[in-house]
C-alpha cells in the first residue's frame, strides 16, 4: 500500500463524511444562494433564459425599494414579528416549565392520565380549533391585538413534553439535597430545576420562538390592520401581489425576513445541541 | 414513561418543619395539592384554547355552519355521511398520504446521514450543522417563492441543469405524477434540519465504550452502524417519524403557495381542501368534519407507527 | 455566552431590532436625499388624504388596475379633504378569507370592491347594504340607463341592487403580430369564426425548432419553438365563453340542476383538450407561465383579458394587438365580470355619507378608470373613450355590450367554481377526459346546489 492508500484507508469515514455534508451543503446553499443573488438583479433579469445565477450589474433597487414603498412597513412589521415571538416564548415558558415539572416529578392522581390526554391533543390538526378560537378572540375583543398573537398557542404541549423529559433526566439526590436544607416545592424548582435546565428552556425558547415566528396562518386571519401585521403576513401579501412580476423584490423582503433569525440561530445553536440532547428526544 | 419515584421517605423527614403550607394536610396529599398548582396555569389555557376549542369544532361538524350566517342549522351526521362518499376527500387523503409517506421517509434518512456524518471526528462540525440547518428557518411562503422558481418547467435553474444532462424540460409542478414527489424534495430541503439536530444529539448521547468494544472485535465502520448506532436510535427514530407524520399530514402552505391544489387536484392535501370548504365554500361545519376525521387518521398512524417500531420504546 | 441563556436571548432580539431600526432610517433618509425614479409596483396599502371621516376599502386589485384606482382616489382626496381613504389590496383569493373573517368579527372595512358574482353570495347573508336609494330608479344619482341591461342585472340581488359597477372586464385576445409574421401569417387578417378556422391558424402560428409548423408532417411537437395558443390562463373563462357560444348554461334556468356535462358544455371542453393532444398547438394547462410564455414571445396567441393591457404595454417589448375572444359556436358569447363596489349593511352616518361621495365621485370618473385596461361600467364613459390610447377597451367593451355572459347568479357562487375548475385543469392537463371530468363537476355541483336551495 502506498503512503496515500494507507491514508485514504484509515480515513475513509472521515472522508466519506465530508463528501456527504459538502453535497448535502450544496444541496441547501444552492437554492438560498441564488435566491438571495436574484434579489441583487432586475426585474428583466430574472426572467431570462438561461437563467443567470450571478447578477450581471447588482443592484440594490430591491432593497431601496423595499424601505421606500409607502405600503411595505417592514420595521414595523418585524418589531411585530420579534415582540410577539418573543412575549409567546416567554408565556410558553413561564406556562408549560411549571406543568413539566410537576408532570415529571410529582405524584398526585390522574398524572399519567392527564398527560396522555395532553400527548393525544398533538395529533389535532391546527385548523381544527383555528375557527372556534378566532370566534373567541372575537367575543373577547382581542382580535387585532398583541393577546391574539400571544396567547392561543401558550399552552404548548409540545413544550411540555420536551421538559417533562429532561426534567426527568436530572438526577433526583440533587432535589433531595434541596430538601434537606427546607426547600419547598416551589423552591426546588425554581432553585434546583431551572439553574439545571438552561440548555432546554434555551433550544425550547428558539423552537418556539422559530414556529411563531414563521406562522402565517393564525396571524393571517386575527389581525386586520396594516400595523398589526406580521413580517410572513406582510410577506405573504407581497408574495401574492407582485411575486409574478417583482420577485427581486419579494425576494429582497424574504432576505429581510430570515436574516434575524438565522444570526439568532448562529448565537445559540451549540446551546440549543445540548439542549435537545438533554431532552432525551435523542434517546437515552 | 419511567416512574421511578419511589424515594420518598427521605424527604418526609424534613417536610413538617419547613412546609409553608400550614394544612394539615398528609405528604401525598401536599404533593398533590403542589402538583395541581404547578399545573394550574398551563390547564387553564389548555382548557380554554385547546379543550374547549376542540370540543366546539366537534360540535360544529353536526351543523350545517356557514360562519356568517346567523342561525345554524343541525344536520346530525350528514356531514360526516358526505365526507364519506365525496371523491375529493378521498383524493386529498391519498395525496396527503403519499405526501407523507415520501417526506417522512426522505427526512429520516436524509437527517439520520447527516447526523452520522456531522458526527464524525471532523473539522467545521459546527459550520455544516450551521448550514445544514438553515432552510428550517425560513417560513413557508420563502421556501414555496425559492422553489417555484427551481422548479419552473419553463425558466426553471433544474431544468437548465438537467438540459446539459441531454434532459428535457419536466413539467415538476404539471405533471400529476410528480407534483407530489416535486413538493415533498422540497419538504426534505426545508425541513431535515431539526431532526437532524435530534438525530445528532441521540448519536452524541451512545456511550463510546460500545464502539470502542466493537472495534476491538473487528467491527467496520458500517457495522459500526447498523449494529449499535442504528438500533440505539430506534426511540430517537420512532420520535422523529411520529412527529414527522403528524406534521406533514398536515401539509398545507407547499400546495397552497406552489401549485394552487393542481395540476388538476393532483396536489389537493386534506388541509387544502379544508381551506378551500371553509373559507371558498363558506361551509365551517363540512370543514370541521374534515379537520376531525383527519385526527381519527392521524391517530390509526401513529397507532400503527408505534406498533412497527416502538414496541421496545417507551415515552 | 452568558450565563442567563434566555436573558441573552432575549437582548440579543431586541438589538437585532434596534439594529434593524437605525438601518432603515439610515436607509430611509438616503432616499429623501437622491430621489430615484423605480417601477413601481401597485402598493398594497396606500393612505390617502388627512381627512377626518376614514374609509377604509378592500379589493383585490394586485395588477396595474390597482395604481389606477389609487391615482384616482388620491384625487377624490384632493377635492375632498375632509375624507382619508386607505386601500388595501390583497389578492382575491386572500381576500374572501379576509372579508368572512371581518364581517364575523364586526370589523369590516367600509368599502369593498368585488366582482358582481359574488353579490349573491354576500348579500344572501345579510351582510351588504340596499343599494336601491342610489340609483335613478329609487330616486337616487345614479343613471339606470347609463348601464348595459346585463350589468344592471348583475348588480341585482332577489330584486335589491347591493352594488355600483365601476368596470366590465373580460377576455380578449392578445396576439404576438411578429410570431404572426414568423410563422408567415398576415396579422391583419379576420380572425377566423368556427373551431376548424381556428384550429388551422393555430396549427400555422405553432412551430417547432426547426421552423416546421403544427400542420406539417415534419412537425416536431417535443420540440416546440413557439405556440399558437395556450389553454393555461384561466381555463374556466374560455370554457364559459364557448359554452354559451353553443348554447349551453352552468345552471339551469332556475337555478336548481347543474348542466356542466351537457353536451355542449362536453364539447366546449373538447376543442380545448384537442388543442393541447390532438392539434399539438398549445402547452398543457399546467407549469407553463402564460404571461411570461407571451413576453418571452413564445405564444403566439395569448387568451387573456382587458386586465393585461398595461402589462403589454409596460413590461413586454412584443408588438401586439388585441382580437375579440375566440368564437368556436354558432353564436357569439363572451365572459365578462363587473368589478362593482359594495358597502357593508352596517355602515350608517357620516361615514355612509363619505362612502356614497366616493362612490358617486369614481362613477362620474370612470373614462379614467380605462387607464387600468378595464372598460367603464357606464356606457357614456365608453363613449368618451379615445379610440387612440384605448383601441383595447374599446374594441373589448363593444363585445361585452353586445353579447357578453355573466356568471350566474347564485348564493353558492364560489363553492360551484371551486367544483369545476379543477375538473377544467383535470382535463386539460390529460388526467380524465372531458365527459368525466365534467361529469364529476356535475356531480358535486348538484351536491351544493341540493344543499343549498
């Protein structure tokens, strides 16, 4: 065996390993990438054939446009967008924590039972409770408010679920401990539990903060008023309006659109890996 | 589901002294009580947005319901008997199934490779993840405008590609028999990312002493695999494949954005339907029919999921 | 990282914000700076005027139409400053949703403009105003006799206008005069009036990569260069048209028994498949961008409609001209809808009031309407039209007035097009035959029809 062979050998995982992620890479990259490189082009651009894949003479005329059409209030929209998700993160959290731990470590009766009843409602389609509560936030004069965004969704089962097991993963001596120094129930999970829990409550918090986020329908149909829209709402006029002639700038409005989320995503993605590995969602 | 709480005595010592609750109330009784404060919050919303909401759609498929009309009309079954003899229904579960099937499969496999590979002693592990991950977060309005224009029979960048191939163009979105395979690739691109990250972390969390043991033994890299990676993901796979099916049933913004249900109703999904009877044909009580049964047929598959590969897993 | 994940979490979000924030004023004050002059696209909200009394107006108009109507009201604004009007344009699809969603929650806007097909349907709820104090005939502004009998009659509901009509629109046909020369067919010519007539220009106007055209025996229809037809847009409007051309109907007369699979309607349906798998002279329905295909000069004939004027003009350079709609019958029938305003039955006072100006200001303005590509609902507006700038509206007007069809009218309107147009797109793309896919179109549309009458 020559020097090569022997080295190709020893890593040939390693080296099929690469070639699966760098095609799986292009696999992704290339679609974004060249949506993204024809949001720089004119209208008559993208309509050409062969389609072009860089820009022959970038232009920002999107972008500008984007910032200058009296109708796309995009800062608004995306203040919208953040103060919604985040104010839903946060109620999903303060909500569903509680109810995990209790579903996780506390006895009383029904437990099982209850929490069956919580697993079975994830296989309700969304749309099936989407008319009776928007006749509610009708009655409750929510409809076109901040509550509409909010809470409907707060009670998360999915939420539950993630942090009922990885509540159960924490080792049960260290509460026992807590115990011994006094601590209430209330005590041991605020001071034990959740110190313990940062990573899930952080890869919980995106996922959720991601779904909301990216929600279109809901959104659509319980605000009305051009300053209550969300960014995908927004988007989605867009979309449908001039996606046919103005995709440079439909495109430059998704690029607005993922920007925040994908620099979010960077900052916490190795939280959010430990995180879900805690969960015990990856098996234990 | 592991019960494992069977060390009470311990904490039954220090209880009486530090209880805030001054009940006399006995230690099982106080947990409970705890308990039921815990959850407190959580069933209220639950109650109201989810209980409630269900129950009234339940009641709403018995009514003949137009939601702007102001009287409701009671129609009993008929809804449900109609739903049973309407060819578009059955059209759209099959789609809706296919669909599923397809992405459900595509997902795993795609997002168990990766996971495998992303795993392995290399460099940039964080960067690929990283990119790996990106199309999740997009919304599906940006996917359906991405791949439209991909998949453009006639100014399509797939078909340009596949033309250097000696390939004419395909009709992608056109053509009834590759309409839903067309949305489904483009399902998997959007969407492997997160069980990725799943698959990744179950990998993360198998003790390298069971690899190390069978490297000894002489074990290659692929029997590495499909001798302990593989059967210590089945709980990990069970989950994804579950979560998949009860989310890709409900496929709704790839048709609606894409192809508009056609060629024809080659891609008319249960939810498209639904969306069509509710707010085109102004008929809430037929679509809250729809909306049920589609649960009933949820439930039977993931029934059937947790026969085939569960039985050893528990949640 | 920090310690406090979703403290981090959240400030990280709220700087992204404020970073965004500071780049769009940035942005913003730029473009006060160097104004630059960009093709606009309609926008879908535009607020107009400072005027106390606020009309908030939904429609549907994404197209070019959308500008226009926005240009007018910005001068209705003008010359009446104690009104505001903000318009939003949402797709019409989108907007049906939209509207059931604001009437239930007792929100709706103040103005609507939706097409007369679906006044039934609307006004069958409860949810439109009595429009009858409006018109001449109750004693109101309006000139009954301004108005083509069709479309007065489209504004009826159970004997009580609940709409003003702003436009007529319809199809026409665009064709590409230099794919005309290609094929070495005179574009000056008659159009022809029977389906043979028809199908043997397409079969010239339709080539292949090696300049062969449909008829020859060297015709290569994998490998087509250029079309004759495209049965793409909007297939259930030249299926409509031909059916009346042959002397069929949706409904029955009464309204009670759907007659889709009749065999007129059967054979309407027909000529169309044949031109895409027997004549090889148009693409199948789906996957092919019928606007696009016509830019790119790819087709030769485009069956289109009034709407796709300014899009020829503005964003094509394809040296065009229009021709009435295609007549495949014995008869002459084209369709045609009528964009109409409607006010919800709740409004009352001094928005009422403002709402009846606007109305009543647009009507007495409808010659600029035609700008939009549109024609005038009025027929003394056609008559002012400039045969100059509107040959389109014009020549397309007079077949609306002359021997135009409205859809029926009926309470389920929506639900019976949502049966038969993807029947029309089954059949059209090659997955059932004409007569099954009609037949099933029949089937559920008596379904809707049982249920509802």
């Amino acid at each position: 065996m020559t020097l090569l062979e022997t080295y190709v050998f020893r890593n040939s995982g390693k080296i099929l390993a690469y070639a699966l992620l760098i095609s799986l890479s292009i696999f992704v990259l290339f679609p974004l990438l060249f949506s993204l490189s024809q949001s720089f082009m004119t209208n008559q651009e993208v309509n050409r054939w062969p389609p072009p894949m860089i820009p022959t003479e970038p232009t920002l005329d999107s972008y500008r446009q984007l910032f200058t059409q009296p109708d796309l209030k995009l800062p608004i929209w995306l203040r919208n967008s953040l103060f919604a998700a985040a104010a839903y993160t946060t109620a999903v959290i303060v909500i569903c924590a509680p109810a995990a731990y209790a579903f996780a470590r506390l006895r009383f009766p029904g437990n099982n039972l209850l929490f069956g009843l919580l697993l079975l409602t994830i296989m309700i389609p969304g749309q099936v409770t989407l008319i009776p509560n928007f006749l509610l936030m009708r009655d409750l004069k929510f409809l076109d408010t901040f509550h509409a965004l909010i809470w409907p969704g707060a009670a998360n089962v999915f939420g539950v679920f993630l942090l009922r097991q990885f509540f159960m993963q924490i080792p049960r001596e260290l509460e026992e401990a807590a115990v011994l120094d006094g601590a209430s129930y209330w005590g041991r999970f605020r001071h034990v539990i959740l110190p313990l829990s940062t990573n899930a409550l952080t890869a919980l918090g995106i996922f959720v903060f991601l779904a909301h986020y990216n929600d279109l329908l809901w959104p659509f149909v319980v605000t009305n008023s051009l300053e209550m829209r969300t960014l995908p709402v927004g988007l989605q006029v867009l979309n449908s309006s001039y996606a046919g002639q103005y995709r440079p700038l439909v495109l430059a409005g998704a690029v607005f659109a993922t920007v925040p989320i994908v620099v979010v995503y960077i900052i916490f993605q190795r939280r959010i890996i430990k995180g879900v590995a805690l969960t015990g969602m990856g098996g234990r | 589901m592991s019960e494992t709480t069977g060390t009470v005595p311990k904490s039954a010592v220090a209880r009486p002294a530090t209880s805030r609750l001054h009940l006399p109330l006995s230690l099982s009784a106080r947990e409970a009580l705890a308990a039921y404060l815990f959850l407190t919050p959580f069933m209220v919303f639950f109650l109201i947005f989810v209980v409630r909401a269900v129950i009234t759609a339940v009641n709403m498929s018995f009514y003949d319901w137009q939601i702007l009309r102001p009287g409701q009309l009671y129609v009993g079954l008929d809804n449900y008997v109609e739903l049973f003899n309407d060819y578009v229904w059955w059209i759209a579960v099959k789609n809706t199934i296919v669909f599923t099937a397809l992405t459900v499969f595509g997902t795993t496999v795609v997002a168990l490779a990766a996971a495998v590979a992303v795993t392995q002693p290399i460099r940039g592990q964080s960067v690929f993840r990283v990119i790996l991950y990106m199309p999740t977060l997009l919304s599906v309005g940006v996917v359906g405008l991405i791949w439209v224009w991909l998949l453009s029979t006639q100014f399509g960048i797939i078909n340009y590609l596949l033309s250097f191939l000696g390939i004419r163009p395909i009709n992608w979105l056109g053509d009834e028999a590759l309409v839903i395979p067309a949305l489904s690739l483009t399902t998997i691109w959007w969407g492997f990312g997160f069980p990725m990250l799943i698959f990744i972390a179950g990998i993360q969390s198998i003790p390298d002493q069971l690899y190390e043991a069978a490297r000894i033994d002489g074990a290659n890299g692929w029997q590495l695999f499909w001798y302990i990676t593989l059967p210590l993901l089945r709980p990990t796979i069970l989950f994804v494949t579950v979560t998949g099916v009860i989310s890709h049933f409900q496929v709704f913004g790839q048709p609606f954005i894409m192809t508009g249900g056609g060629p024809g109703r080659g891609s008319y999904t249960v939810i498209y339907y639904l969306f069509e009877i509710a707010w085109r044909a102004f008929r809430m009580g037929y679509g809250s029919a729809v909306a049920v049964s589609l649960a009933v047929i949820i439930a039977i598959f993931t029934a059937i999921q947790f026969r085939l590969i569960g039985r050893r897993v528990e949640y | 990282m920090s310690k406090r994940p979703l403290f981090a979490f959240l400030v990280t979000i709220l700087s992204i914000f404020v970073l965004s924030m500071s780049v769009v004023s940035i942005q913003a004050q730029e473009e006060e700076a160097e104004p630059e002059v960009l093709p606009s696209p309609t926008p879908a909200i535009a607020e107009l005027g400072t005027g106390g009394t606020h009309i908030s107006f939904w429609n549907g108009l994404t197209g070019s139409d959308g500008v226009t109507l926005n240009e007018m009201l910005a001068q209705f604004v003008e010359e009446n400053p104690d009104i505001s009007v903000t318009t939003e344009i949402v797709d019409w699809n989108t907007l049906y949703t939209k509207l059931q969603a604001a009437f239930v929650a007792g929100q709706p806007p103040e103005l609507i403009l939706l097409h007369a097909s679906e006044i039934a349907q609307f006004a069958s709820y409860g949810v439109l105003k009595d429009l009858s104090s409006w018109y001449s005939d109750g004693g109101g502004w309006f000139p009954v006799d301004d108005l083509s009998a069709t479309t007065y009659d489209g504004m009826i509901y159970e004997g009580v206008p609940y709409g003003i009509p702003l436009d007529n629109h319809g199809r026409g046909l665009w064709i590409n005069t230099d794919a005309f020369e290609r094929a070495g067919v005179d574009p000056d010519m008659e159009p022809p009036t029977t389906y043979e007539g028809w199908v043997e220009l397409f079969q010239q106007l339709t080539l292949d990569v090696n300049g062969n055209n449909a008829a020859s025996p060297d015709f290569d229809p994998e490998n087509v260069a250029q079309w004759g037809f495209a049965v793409g847009e909007w297939p259930f409007v030249n299926w409509y048209s031909v059916l009346h051309q042959h002397g069929g109907s949706m409904l029955s007369e009464d309204g009670t028994t759907a007659t889709v699979n009749s065999p007129e309607s059967i054979l309407a349906l027909q000529q169309f498949v044949d031109l895409v798998y027997t004549y090889n002279v148009s693409p199948p329905a789906a996957g092919f961008d019928t606007w696009a295909g016509f830019a790119a000069g790819n087709v030769a004939v485009l069956p289109t409609g009034t709407w796709f004027r300014n899009f020829a003009v503005l964003q094509t350079d394809i040296n065009w001209k229009a021709w009435p709609q295609l007549q495949f019958g014995d008869q002459k029938a084209t369709w045609f809808g009528i964009h109409t305003f409607m006010v919800p039955a709740t409004l009352e006072g001094e928005k009422l009031e403002a709402v009846e100006r606007l109305i009543q200001w647009v009507s007495e303005h409808q010659v600029d309407w035609a700008s939009s590509g549109q024609v005038p609902a009025r027929l003394s507006a056609q008559a002012q039209l400039d045969p100059e700038t509107y040959p389109t509206n014009i020549l397309l007007g007079q077949t609306f007035t002359e021997y135009g069809v409205l859809e029926p009218k009926h309470v389920a309107m929506l639900e019976l097009r949502a049966a038969i147009e993807p029947e029309l797109g089954a059949a059209l793309n090659g997955q059932k035959s004409a007569e099954e896919a009609l037949n099933d179109a029949a089937e559920r549309m008596q379904q809707a029809l049982d249920r509802v009458n």
